[in-house]
C-alpha cells in the first residue's frame, strides 16, 4: 500500500488508516485477541497506521497485536477530552501505559469545535507540547466534525496534524458544507499540517457508494491518510482493495454494505445523557426513550459511550 509523509511531522503513513472505534466495545465488541488478530492482518496487508482514542477503548487490542508487529512497524493516532495540563499528562501516561509502548506517534485533543474550545484546551495543548518535547509522543493533534476548528487550528503552530471528518456528502459536518471543509483542509495541509480524514463511508450513509465514496476522497492530494473503521477481516479486505483501486467482489462489497444501526435498550431511565452527547443532533427523548434520527446519525458512538446503563449499542 501506497506510503505518504503526514504534513511536516517526519512521518510516513499508509493511505488507509485503520480505525479501531468499530472494534472496540462501542461497536462489535472484539476481544483484545480478536481485535488484534485483525490488526495483524491489516498489517500485513500493508496497512501502518492505526487509530484509536481514549474514548474508544481499544488500547488493549493494540498491546496485543504489539506483540507481533515490532513497535516501530506501525504510527499510532490516539487522543482525549482532557482539558488541563495534568489531565492530559495523566491520559497520556495511561495510553503508554495500556498499549506497553514508550512513545505515541500522534497525541491530541478529540472532538475540537472552534476556536473557543481550543482556547478551552490550551492547557492541554501546552501538556502534550511538552510531552511532545520529551520524546512521548511524536506529533500533536485535533479531531474534529467541524470547518471552523480546522480553520483555528491551522493558525496554531503548535498543531501537527488534523483528522477531520470528510466525505463526498458532507454527512457529519457541524458548521457547513463540503466545499468549505475542502478548502479549510487544503489551506491547513498548505501550511504542513498532516491531514488524515475519517468517515469517508459518512458513518455508514454512503455505504451503497462504497467505491465512489472512497476514490472521491483519495482524489484530495491534500488527504494525506484516512482512516475506516473496521469490524471484520471482510471489511478489511474489501477497504483494503478499494482504498489500492482494486477491483471489489460483489460479496466483499454486500460485506462492507450491511445496515448498521443504532439499538436502545428497553431498560433506558430516560437521563438524556445520549441526547446531549450527540453533537449531530441525531437523538431527542421519545416516551420511553430516545429516538435516532437516522438521517443524521454518523454512528461515531459518543452517544454509547454516554450511557452509564450500557442501553445504546451499534448492531
Ligand atoms: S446518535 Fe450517537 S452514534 Fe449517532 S451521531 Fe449521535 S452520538 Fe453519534
Ligand atoms: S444515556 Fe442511556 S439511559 Fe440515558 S437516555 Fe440515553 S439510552 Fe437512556
């Protein structure tokens, strides 16, 4: 698989970075084992980018896989919602700590709206400048569903790479339209960030354009890697092929097609905690429990995450 150097950071990525959320505990549920046998596979198919978050709990499934692939084979993209300075230091720690690794290669703040919330985040930010200093982690990053962070974070030198949501449609975008995601991600990779998209499948809406929607955002030189999520062997074979231009089966495709959906346990106490989490405003409070508006849903799983009575799962 096609290598590429992420922005100025002096690091090579695989076109495709595998997202591990999908794996996780969030969404199919894969054991440690399980998850990192897919990892392995990956990895020998060509894939050397991995991402993961704190939220996603998935670091266990890459200590695991850890023990194959040698450590320096492989970047690792992690982050959190810490906002000071020693919450950061502590998340950090417990990412080297759970993966068994003595660096992270990319180490940033997740979830970045705008300018505000970055400001929020300086504290954190200067944490995981230093820790970057220290040799802890090798570049600094955001996450973000919004034009306006990438915009701020452009103008933040301290800010190394970017992993934006983008794709053909737009789905997920908080703050406006595709073209304007465009051109905020250009002008950031223009000034060196490194720039690896998510959601190129819009969280499953363009599922049925699989082979479109894919080409249609490696088709953006200034997309240096991005990352799908991925289940199963199946849909890693099938991302895999389509992410090289590779001619798809029918059957790998169907594989990668299926309907994913959110399910809300009938046990739900109505807190609304899932409704406020879900920046996509995708959930309100029905009767007897919230209802997924499926048009907007990008099945990201904060909304799973949320819920303390474990009532929300993506089938
Ligand atoms: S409903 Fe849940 S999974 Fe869907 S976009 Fe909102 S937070 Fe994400
Ligand atoms: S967070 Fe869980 S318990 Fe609370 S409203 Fe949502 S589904 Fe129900």
């Amino acid at each position: 698989m096609e290598q590429r150097p992420l922005g100025n950071t002096g690091i090579q990525v695989s076109r495709m970075c595998m997202g591990t959320l999908t794996m996780g505990p969030l969404q199919a549920g894969l054991s440690p084992e399980e998850g990192a046998e897919l990892i392995v596979r990956a990895h020998s198919m060509g894939v050397t980018f991995f991402d993961t978050a704190e939220l996603y709990d998935t670091y266990d499934h890459i200590a695991v896989a850890l023990q194959t692939i040698p450590r320096h084979d492989i970047v690792i993209a992690s982050r959190c919602y810490e906002y000071t300075y020693d919450g950061m230091k502590a998340s950090i720690e417990r990412a080297l700590r759970a993966m068994r690794t003595d660096y992270i290669d990319v180490f940033g703040l997740h979830e970045q709206e705008n300018s505000l919330t970055l400001a929020g985040h300086a504290e954190a930010l200067r944490c995981a400048v230093d820790a970057k200093r220290a040799g802890v982690i090798r570049a600094v990053s955001i996450s973000t569903h919004a034009i306006a962070a990438v915009e701020a974070a452009r103008t933040i030198t301290e800010i190394d790479v970017i992993h934006p949501i983008f794709n053909l449609r737009g789905i997920g975008i908080i703050d406006g339209q595709t073209e304007q995601m465009a051109e905020a991600i250009a002008a950031a990779r223009a000034a060196g960030t490194g720039v690896y998209s998510m959601k190129p499948l819009g969280g499953g809406h363009l599922l049925k354009q699989a082979r479109e929607a894919v080409s249609w955002v490696l088709a953006h030189q200034f997309v240096d890697s991005m990352a799908i999520g991925v289940r199963d062997v199946r849909e890693l074979e099938a991302d895999v092929a389509l992410v090289e231009g590779r001619p798809v089966d029918a059957d790998e495709l169907a594989g990668i097609a299926r309907d994913k959906r959110l399910f809300i346990e009938d046990w739900c106490v109505q807190c609304g905690a899932c409704v406020e989490a879900c920046r996509q405003g995708a959930l309100s409070m029905g009767q007897s429990r919230p209802v997924v508006d499926y048009s907007r849903c990008v099945l990201c799983g904060y909304c799973v995450a949320r819920c303390r009575d474990f009532c929300i799962k993506v089938l």
